[in-house]
C-alpha cells in the first residue's frame, strides 16, 4: 500500500516537494521515454555502439531520504535537477566526449550546474570519473500540452566508461550502503582498485588507437599494392579481396561455356591460406602468379563437355590452392584443403583424387 506523505516525518517544506513530486510523476515518465528514444536514435544515425543506456525516475522513498538529508538545500522541487536520470555507458574513455557532444547536440544543457568530475580528481587520487549535463528538452525535440511542465524541468545525464561504471557502483555499495565508516586498510585496497580499473581503460583506449592505426596503415598498403609488407590476417585478407584479384582468371574460366559468375565471399578461404604457410599478401600474390594458368587449366578440364552456365566467383582462388596443394601433398594434400575449406566429409577422398589425378595431367602438359 502506498505511503501517505506525512509518513515520511518530513517537515512542512520536504512534504510540499513530495506531495509536488507526486503530481509530477507523469511528466517524469514521459521525460524519462524521451530522453532515451532522442539518445539511442542519435547515437544510431551517428554509428556509436555503447556498453548500454539506461534511465529512471527517481523512486518516492529516495527522494524522501534525499529530502530528510538536506532538504533545505533546496528551495522548491525544481532545485533538484535528477528526478529523471539517464545514464551511457560507453566502452572507452574517448567515447565519453562524443556522447557528451550529441547530448549538447540533443538538448539545452545547463552549463553552470553540469559537472565533469574527471577534472575534480587530484593528480595524486584515483576515484569514479564520470561527465553528468543537467538538461532540458528543448522545444523543438518535444512539446506537449498534456505535460505542460516537461520543457521547463531539468534532468541528468551521466556518462562514464563501463570500467568507471563498476567500480562506481562497486565503491556505493561497499563504501556507502551500509552507512558504517570503512576502516582506512579497506579504503586502501578501494583505492588501488580504483587505479586499476583507470589504468584499463587507459590501455583499452591506447589499445584500441593503436589496432586501427594498424589497420588504416595496412589499408593503405594494400591499396598500394605493397602485398610483402601486409601479414595475412582477416582485415588484410578482407582489404585484398575487395581489389578483385582473381577477377581476370574467373573472366577467362566463365569465358569456358560463356558462364555467369556468381559472387560469393572468399573469407572461408583464409584459414586454409595460414593453413597452407602462406603469411603476408606478398605470398598470395606469388601464388596467384604462380598458378593461375594451372588453376586454369583445371578449370577446363572440370568445366568443358558440361552445360554449366554459372560459377562461383572463388572458383579461381578453389583451383589456385588446389593445384598449389597438389604439387606440395598430393591427393592427401588436397583432402586436407578440402577437410579446411568445407568440413570434413567421407566423399573429400574421393573427390581428392580425381582431382589429383586431372592435376597429373595438367602437370604432365
């Protein structure tokens, strides 16, 4: 059953705010529905993926806590500014700033009460670090009439890394729930928790800068066509791929029985590649130099006297490492190229050695 207001024992001024509180919750839940439909919609067109957004309305029994705290600190309802409270969380530091950025986008922040608590922290201290914006809802996002209040009444938004995020809530429930004084042994290991967690998301951050500088670099490389200094990874393979290398030699095997080609991905292909020795696009490349003719020239021999009139676009590249892996193991070889590309199978044997057998007669040419 819902407590009466008087219950509470606040005085006269704490049970005016709640009994306004009440009237307002309304409002607070419409604001609470907006805020996040406005956020999650934003950071969906701008490509932000973050750890989670979360929301809520402050309950009646924290409030009256709040009020019994210090409720003379505040001069009417509208004083207290995280009745409706959003949190971000976001999976590294830099994110903060561009959450912080489409919050200033979205909404009317009030600058004289909003607060960085990342610039509160003394060189010496470790601690939570979060960005909190006191807001409005502008006009221009949503108006109602049925809520007349929801443009004038302020809001909080948090923003803090999913490490800062543990070891805030962490730091509440071990240092303050309780309401007893931790003893200064415990404050100390507190501490030095709160350090690792910053030094983590330090290094996620310089982490995370230092993978996609690889990538752009390795990006470029491939581009340039410098294959020897590219290591052969799922990115590079990716980047290669996408110059359609073994375009002219699916061309001339479609131009066989004037087949389509269809396009499939030659991802599955990279396993067998590192499979098979291969390291950096420098050795893909001298592969595909090396025995596209042969790959070629299997391809006749599968394809002439059918009526196939539509192939894989990885038929190149499927001949290529076949003949490669002829030449090296054999008709095993080849089984064992097949077992990588498509799981093993009792028919790989089979098909294995008919197709060495084709690869001894081209060998033979």
């Amino acid at each position: 059953m819902k407590k009466k207001v008087e219950e509470y024992g606040l005085d006269l001024h704490g049970t005016m705010i709640l009994e306004e509180y009440r009237e307002n919750l309304a409002t607070y839940a419409k604001m609470k529905e907006v805020i996040l439909k406005a956020l999650t919609d934003c950071m969906k067109r701008s490509n932000i993926i973050v750890s989670g957004v979360e929301g809520r309305v402050k309950t009646e029994e924290s409030l009256a806590g709040k009020l019994e705290l210090k409720g003379n600190k505040y001069g009417d309802i509208s004083d207290i500014t995280d009745l409706v409270g959003v949190r971000v969380i976001t999976f590294y530091t830099e994110e903060v700033d561009k959450i912080a950025a489409l919050v200033d986008k979205i909404f009317e922040v009030d600058w004289e009460n909003s607060v960085d608590k990342r610039k509160q922290l003394g060189k010496d201290s470790f601690g939570y670090m979060s960005l909190h914006y006191i807001c409005r809802i502008p006009k221009e996002l949503f108006q109602d009439p049925a809520y007349p209040l929801i443009n004038a009444i302020r809001f909080e938004v948090q923003m803090r890394t999913a490490l800062q995020h543990v070891w805030a809530s962490m730091n509440h429930d071990i240092g303050y729930k309780t309401g007893v004084e931790v003893p200064p042994e415990h404050l100390r290991s507190l501490t030095r928790l709160a350090g690792i967690l910053e030094l983590a998301d330090e290094e996620f951050s310089r982490i995370r800068k230092e993978i996609t500088d690889y990538r752009r670099k390795a990006e470029q490389l491939v581009k340039d066509g410098n294959f020897d200094a590219v290591s052969l990874n799922g990115d590079t393979w990716r980047n290669y791929l996408a110059l359609d290398p073994f375009a002219l030699l699916n061309t001339k095997i479609a131009a066989i029985n004037q087949a389509e080609i269809q396009q499939l991905s030659g991802m599955p292909y990279l396993e067998p590649l590192l499979q098979m020795g291969l390291k950096t696009l420098g050795d893909v490349e001298q592969l595909r130099k090396k025995y596209s003719e042969k790959a070629y020239q299997l391809a006749v021999y599968q394809i002439s006297g059918t009526d196939l009139d539509i192939i894989a676009s990885t038929l190149g590249l499927q001949n290529i490492c076949i003949v490669y892996v002829a030449e090296k193991g054999g008709a095993k070889g080849i089984e064992f190229f097949l077992d990588m590309l498509n799981g093993p199978s009792k028919y790989n044997a089979g098909t294995a050695q008919r197709l060495f057998d084709t690869y001894t007669q081209i060998h033979d040419m």
